[in-house]
C-alpha cells in the first residue's frame, strides 16, 4: 500500500509544481527573484509546522538525531537557498517553457544516481528510459543559441538540475533514518530562513520587496502555497518509495508545464518543435522508467 501511496504522492508533486511554474511566470516576469523565494520560504515554514502537529510527528521533534537535523539542514541550504534562488531566477529569463524540463531532468539524473548509490533496483527499461530523457535534455540545450537570455536561463537550469538531484538524494538517504518527511521538510526550511532574513538588510533587496504591487504579490503568494505543499508530497513520497521510481513521476510535471504554459502564459513563453520534441522525449523515458 505504500507504493501505492507514494506514486500517488509523486503525481500530486508534478501537477502543484507543474501549477506553481505557470503562477511564477507570472511574479518574476518583471524581476522579484529574491521576494519570491523569501515568501515561500516563510509561507512554508508555519505550514510544515502545522502540518507536523495535524500528523502526530511534531512529538519525535525532541529525540530527533543530530544526523537527521543535519541532513535536512543540508538540504535546506542546497535546496531552498541555493537550487529555489537560481530557479526563480532562470524562470524570470526566459520561462518555464525552456527552463522547466531542464530542471525536472534533475529527477532523472537523481534516479540514475541512486541506483548508483543507493544500491537501487536497475533494470532494462530504466537504462532505456534515461537515454531517452538524455535526447530530451540535449534538445533543450539547443533552444537558445541566438537569445542571450535563454543561454542563461538554460544554464542556470543546469545548475538547479544537478543541485535538484543531489537533494533527492539526500532527502531519501535522511529519510531511511526516521520516517519523518514532515518534520524533514519543516527543518530544511526553518534551516534557511536566517538567511533571506539577513539578506533584508541589503537596501537594494530590501527595496525590491517594498516595491511589489498587488499584482505581484497575489501570484508570488500563490505560487508559494503551490510550491510549499508540493515539496510537503515530495518528502512524503521519496518516504515512502525509491528515488528511481519518485524521480520520474516528479519529472512529468514537464508536460503539465508545457500543456499549461501554452495555454496561460503563451505570450510570455518560447513554443517550438524543440521544446515539443523535448518534452516528448523525456516524457517517453519517464515512461519507460516506470515499465
């Protein structure tokens, strides 16, 4: 039943990022990287907590281990500080449409990874299903090679990727020694908040923040909600079930993504056969992988 369970929660991951993507298009098109990822991060924080007394973990808050805090602090840091900073950022450059798939390959190799160190289950399908998400991934680095904003996006996202997938691994790994994805979650968080608060006293950050309008605040505190619970079923999940199975059903939030985005933030997006073939490939070797 927990397999059941985790790919269920794995599916609800990729659809509330494939949704928050959309909305962030929205908040960061004018700039406000650093006061998107500061609301999330505070959004977020009372929410776990929250989250963590309505499930029963918040009483194991006191015996938790010193390694298990130190993990998740760890992934807060790479994670939320470093990979949702840098994220925001490429979303800002050039959309989700091109940066999106790039970031979610970050799943696949988190997958191929943890076969290696994981000791995962490797099997035929899922060597096939990494080649083709590979096809996938170089087709979006050659999007852009005219457009100087989306080089830097698609770099950016490459960086997000790799620091994507070794926080998968690192949540799984802090998770097989207590099963408390709640409390992992609320700890990576509360572990990066000093640091966006510190960053306030930076008169140019702190002049960002006080400059949102409404309209940016609307979509950046949605896209916050969206954001946050999707992690919540993230941690649930790779509780649950291998990074090798997880990874793969997160990245299919690429064709939610590219679904949505044409549809809402047409305008603000870059469609063509690369993206589409893309997609395509990486979604077939997501596929595959679950065969």
């Amino acid at each position: 039943m927990g397999l059941e369970y985790g790919v269920l929660a794995a599916f609800f991951t990729a659809f509330l990022f494939a949704l928050n993507s959309i909305v962030l298009r929205r908040g960061v098109l004018s700039g406000y990287v650093y006061s998107g990822t500061l609301i999330s991060i505070l959004i977020g924080v009372p929410t776990f907590l929250l989250s963590s007394i309505i499930m029963g973990e918040y009483s194991s808050i006191t015996s938790l281990s010193i390694e298990f805090i130190l993990i998740f602090s760890l992934v807060g840091l790479l994670h939320f500080a470093l990979g949702r900073y840098l994220y925001y950022l490429s979303v800002h450059y050039s959309g989700t449409i091109v940066s999106m798939p790039v970031m979610a390959s970050g799943q696949i190799i988190a997958a191929y990874l943890a076969i290696l160190l994981l000791h995962e289950e490797i099997t035929l399908y899922k060597i096939i299903g990494l080649l083709l998400a590979t096809i996938g991934f170089i087709l979006f680095i050659n999007i852009g090679r005219e457009i100087g904003t989306v080089k830097k996006s698609l770099l950016l996202s490459s960086i997000v990727a790799l620091t994507f997938a070794s926080t998968t691994l690192i949540i799984r790994y802090g998770l097989l020694t207590a099963r408390l994805p709640i409390l992992g979650v609320f700890i990576s968080y509360t572990a990066v908040s000093p640091i966006y608060l510190i960053l306030l006293s930076k008169k140019d950050l702190r002049r960002e923040v006080l400059s949102m309008n409404r309209y940016v605040i609307y979509y950046l505190c949605i896209s916050a909600v969206l954001v946050n619970i999707g992690q919540l079923f993230k941690y649930i999940s790779l509780n649950l079930v291998e990074v090798s199975i997880v990874g793969p059903i997160i990245s299919s939030e690429i064709l939610l993504n590219l679904l949505f985005s044409s549809l809402i933030n047409r305008e603000y997006e870059i469609v063509n056969y690369r993206t589409i073939i893309g997609s395509i490939a990486i979604f077939l070797g997501i596929i595959t992988i679950l065969y």
